[in-house]
C-alpha cells in the first residue's frame, strides 16, 4: 500500500512572525524554516503504518519554493521512501495545492493521503478537505488515532463536544491533529541516507494546475497589542479588583 | 443579495456561535440558515425563531450521514446556486463540511474571519493571531467561516421564518459513521462562558487538575486547559485553549500555571479582563494579563476561594 504525504515549509512554531513594515505579509528572509508541526505528525503515522507492515511505500511532497527540497529531506530522513517537489514562487493557497495533489495523486495511485490539519502560517485548515473534495474520496480530518484493516481505515477524530469514529473505504484522505502521535528525530545516519533517496521536480504547469491565488492580500497588520496590567500581592486584592475596578464578577 | 449560514445545535438547541455567524451574515444581506441531523425539527424551530432569519431549510437525517462532511458538503453545494455567501461558525464541524464545499465549488475558503470589510474583503488572523490579514476574495461565491468572538450574536427570539423540507443528498459515498463520544459536563460551554478558568502543566497531574473546579462553580465558569493539560492527560482534547484547539473571549479568563506561550495566547487573548497566577515572574501570559500574581497557584487557589465566599 502506498501512502502520499505533503509537507508544508512554515516558519519555525518556536518563533514570533514580525509583520512587514509596508504591510504586504510577515517577513520570511533569514527567519528559521522547519516542517509545518503537523505535517511530522502526519509523516510519522505514515512511518509507524509502514513499520506495522501494513504500508510499503511513502511519497513526500511538497509545494512551494526550491527551499522545500529541506523539508521533503527532513521527511525521507523521518522515513519517507522518496519525494516529489512541486516547484512555485506563487504563494500557495488550498485550492491550488489541493489541485496539485489531485493530478500527483491520479498519477501515483495513492490508497491513502495523509496531511496535516492545518498549515501553522495561513491557519487554513482546508487543503485535505478540499482535496477530498476533488477527488470525491472519503474523509477524516482531525485524526487521533488511525487503524487500517481489510481495505478500509477507521479513524477517531477530534470533535468540539468529544470525539468521533468513522471508517472509510481507501482510498482516503486523513487529517493528522496533534494527539496522533509524537513524531520522532530524523537520527544522524537517517539524514545521511535520506541525500541519497530520489527526489523528483516538477512545476505546477506540468501538471496542468494554474496557481493564480483566489485570495489577494490587500494588507497584514500586527494585531492590537494587549498592555501588561499589574501584579498584585495577595488573592484578596484580585477580588476587590474583579469586583469593584474590573466589574467581571 | 442572500447568504446561507449553516447552523451547529446541540439536540435542536442553537449554539450561541451560530447565532454570531447570523450576526455576520446579516452584514451581507438576507440570511437563510441550514439545520441538519436527527433534531433538525426542533433546531428549525429555534432557528426560524431567531431575528433576522428570513427562511430555514431543514435537513432531517437518522442514518447518521448527517454527521458526516460528504453528503452535508455535497448537500450545500447543491444549495450555493441561490447565495451569493455561504458562512458557518468556526467548529470543527464546519471545519470539516465547508472546505469540502468550497472545493465542490471551485472556491478558494476564507476561514476564520474576524472583521467584514465589505462583500469581497475580509480580515483573518494568520499565524496564530501574530498577524491580520485583509483579504480579497475573487471568487463568485465565498465560503466563510466566522470566529464567533468577533461578533455578537443575535438575539434568539423574535423572529418569524419560514421552514422547508429538503433531503440529504447521498454524497459520494465510502464514508461510515460509527460512533460519537460526548464529554458530558454540567458547566456552560467553554466558547461561550461568561468566565474561563485554565488550567497548565503548573496544575501538575489530573487530580490537582480537578482543584480548579470549585473556583469554577463559584465563577460559573466553563474550564479551560493548555495543550500541555492536555497532553500530559489532565483532561480531554476538547477542553484545549489555543491556535490549535478552541477561541474563547469571556469577559474573564484566568490562568492557572499556563506559561502563555503563542500558540495559547492565540486562543484567549481577546478576553477582556485575564488573570494570571504564575510562580515564574517572567511568564510570558504576564505580558497580557490586566491582573497578575506571581505566586504558588496551589496556596492561592484556596485563598482566591474563600474570598469569593466572604463578601459574595
Ligand atoms: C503546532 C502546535 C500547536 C499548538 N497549539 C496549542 C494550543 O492550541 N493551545 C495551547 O495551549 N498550546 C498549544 N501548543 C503548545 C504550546 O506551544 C505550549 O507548549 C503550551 O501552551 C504550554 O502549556 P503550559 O503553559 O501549560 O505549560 P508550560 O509552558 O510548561 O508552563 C507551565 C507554567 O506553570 C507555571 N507553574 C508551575 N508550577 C506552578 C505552581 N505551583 N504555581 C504557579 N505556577 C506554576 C510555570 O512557571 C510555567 O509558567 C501548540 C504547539 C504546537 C507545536
Ligand atoms: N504548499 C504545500 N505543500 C505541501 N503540503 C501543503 C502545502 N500547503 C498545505 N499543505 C498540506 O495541507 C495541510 C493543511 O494546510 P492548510 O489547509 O493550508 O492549513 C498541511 O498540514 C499540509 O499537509
């Protein structure tokens, strides 16, 4: 069974994104790049079906800029088998990088499409769903926990209230949440190996898929800066406080 | 124009979210709303009684299909012909249904909006809330989610719709429904409270966990938790506070061992009044709390509860 993975470039979770001072985005030059959180997420689940015997091929792939060929390394040293780099200077939005994925996944055949659930950049929450979508291929988003028996695959997912069971016949599109799995160091010998593991380049335009955003970015602005208020000494004080200055109780 | 807001309820109650994706809704034109599942009849009931609200199309459903995003994407697909919007909410159940959609559709989503500049241009917060994004969507139809602490809600009674009966669709199929697992809790729900109490990995194990909810029932407050509470297993994944799990901004949130890291901050930080209770002096979720006090949470916490005792 094979399983396809797409990665996202995202900066760093660790740092604070600074808005551009002519307001046209959040400044990515010299700041530290790494995989989007859940896309490791999604990866290991993909290493451990793989370790299970259950999968045995894993494709990374990765829309965005050259740069990205250090995120698809980053999952072939996790235990991706091999990558595909879909090349682009255009901004990526989830319908263009789901339509990507739709003609790389006629091509490769894929049982099942592991992504994570959100990019920690544009905060979409979209592309597996909308992938999904476009293949009229089942769906779960938000996975906690994944199994995979007799063709098809059960997965328990998040939900506001709880959580959720469904089962899908595969090929299936799952989304990874942050209690899927804790994704492991790519050790020093993996990422030597991962050099050598075969990634291929390709353009959107290779694939017939017209990159141009839906969504303009008119302007992006720092949010309201919230002021430091005051510490106070004693659980007295905070209740006078709440009571009689701030009036919430 | 005429928008199709797609309403979350709770056995036919409407939640108090959908109603500030109404109030959204009403800034771009008429609204008609959507009720599914197997209460769809008593959800319709409350909807068409909701200001505003010129008709309700109801959707019901006791397979179980309704729970499921395939069909209800296909569903509102099928229903976009007559709207020029379609919006919901920011559940996870909207999460799940509207990109679908979108993709049916051919649009690009526009999720999580926080302002309405006017019919084609929204403004979102991105990088956890680091940042505001003004976007402009070129597509003919939007589809729009709504953070509900950005709007408020519409009153719940009032209004006089009109309520019609459509079918759900069978979708593409493939996808079963098993099984729902709900954490009952007697406490208001979390997105919606008056009063949060969060508790951290400062609350140190799910017993201590528990110490919050005294405070709790005096506040009337709904309880909140870190991603780390969270994951070190103090409580469930749907009591998580964040980018990554629910927004809330209730006049008061309070902070119990929660080191405010961004991902946090991302769900709380438009509370208009937060407290935090900290060891750390430098805690980064001092840097946001109107009232702050640097201390030992578990000798504070039975101080701050028999305060509340004393005069109120
Ligand atoms: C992709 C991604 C998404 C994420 N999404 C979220 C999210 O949605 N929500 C979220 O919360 N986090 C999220 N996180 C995690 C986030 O980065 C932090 O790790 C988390 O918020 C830390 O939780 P905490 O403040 O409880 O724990 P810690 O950072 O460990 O802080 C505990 C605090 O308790 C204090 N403390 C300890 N003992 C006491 C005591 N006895 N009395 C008083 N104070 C005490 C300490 O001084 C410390 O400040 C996400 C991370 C990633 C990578
Ligand atoms: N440019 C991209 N390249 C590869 N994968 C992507 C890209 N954008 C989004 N994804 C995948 O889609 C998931 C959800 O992203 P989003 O819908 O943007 O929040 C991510 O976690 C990735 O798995």
């Amino acid at each position: 069974m094979k399983v396809l993975v797409p990665v996202k470039r995202v900066i760093d979770y660790n740092i604070k994104p600074r808005v551009k001072a002519d307001g046209s985005g959040v400044e990515t030059a010299g700041v530290k790049m790494s995989m989007n959180p859940f896309d490791e997420i999604a990866v290991e689940e993909a290493v451990r079906l793989k370790e299970k015997g259950v999968v045995s091929e894993i494709i990374a792939v990765s829309i965005g800029e050259a740069k990205a060929q250090d995120t698809l390394r980053t999952a072939m040293a996790m235990g991706a088998d091999r990558s595909i780099l879909v090349e682009t200077d255009v901004v990526t939005e989830p319908l263009s990088v789901a339509k990507v994925l739709k003609a790389l996944v006629e091509k490769e055949k894929p049982d099942l499409i592991i992504l994570g659930k959100q990019a920690i950049d544009d905060d979409m929450n979209a592309t597996g769903q909308m992938l999904a979508g476009l293949l009229g291929r089942p769906q779960a988003t938000f996975a906690s926990k994944v199994e995979v028996a007799d063709g098809a695959v059960t997965v328990m997912r998040e939900i506001d209230g709880g959580s959720q069971t469904v089962k899908l016949a595969l090929p299936a599109i799952i989304t990874a949440d942050l209690r899927l799995n804790e994704p492991r160091y790519a050790s020093l010998p993996n990422i030597m190996k991962a050099r050598k593991k075969p990634m291929e380049k390709i353009t959107p335009a290779d694939l017939g898929v017209d990159m141009t955003p839906r969504l303009s970015v008119v302007s992006v602005a720092e949010p309201p800066e919230r002021k430091a208020g005051i510490k106070l000494d004693s659980a007295a004080e905070l209740v006078s406080r709440l009571r009689n200055e701030a009036k919430v109780i | 124009m005429t928008v199709l807001v797609y309403l979350d309820h709770e056995g036919g109650a409407i939640r108090q979210a959908s109603r500030s994706a109404i109030a959204a809704a009403s800034k771009l034109g008429d609204v008609d709303v959507l009720v599914t599942g197997p209460d769809a009849a008593a959800a319709a009931k409350s909807a068409a009684a909701i200001p505003g609200v010129k008709k309700v199309v109801q959707v019901t459903d006791t397979t179980g299909n309704s729970e499921l995003a395939e069909p209800v994407a296909s569903l509102l697909a099928d229903l976009a012909a007559g709207y020029t919007h379609i919006l919901a909410a920011s559940s996870a159940t909207a999460k799940n249904i509207l990109p679908r959609t979108a993709a049916l559709l051919d649009v690009q989503p526009i999720p999580d909006i926080v302002a309405i500049n006017d019919a084609d241009t929204f403004v979102r917060p991105i990088y956890a809330g680091s940042a505001l994004a003004t976007v402009k969507s070129a597509d003919a139809k939007k589809i729009i989610t709504v953070r509900a602490s950005s709007f408020e809600p519409v009153a719940s009674e009032g209004g006089n719709a009109t309520i019609e009966e459509v079918a759900l669709p069978a979708g593409p199929g493939g996808s079963t429904f098993i099984a729902t697992e709900l954490s009952k809790s007697e406490r208001p729900e979390l997105e919606s409270a008056r009063v949060v109490v969060s508790g951290g990995n400062g609350m140190l194990n799910e017993e201590n966990f528990k110490l919050l909810e005294p405070l709790a029932d005096r506040l009337g407050a709904a309880i909140g938790a870190s991603r780390a509470a969270v994951d070190k297993g103090f409580v469930s994944n749907e009591y998580q506070v964040g980018q990554t799990g629910k927004i809330v901004a209730p006049e008061l949130y309070i902070a119990m061992g929660i080191s405010g890291q961004i991902q946090h901050l991302a769900g709380m930080k438009d509370s208009k009044v937060i407290v935090a209770v900290n060891k750390d002096p430098e805690a980064p979720i001092f840097q946001v709390a109107d009232y702050g006090i640097v201390g030992d949470l578990f000798t504070i916490l039975p101080q701050l509860e028999a305060e509340l005792d004393k005069a109120g």
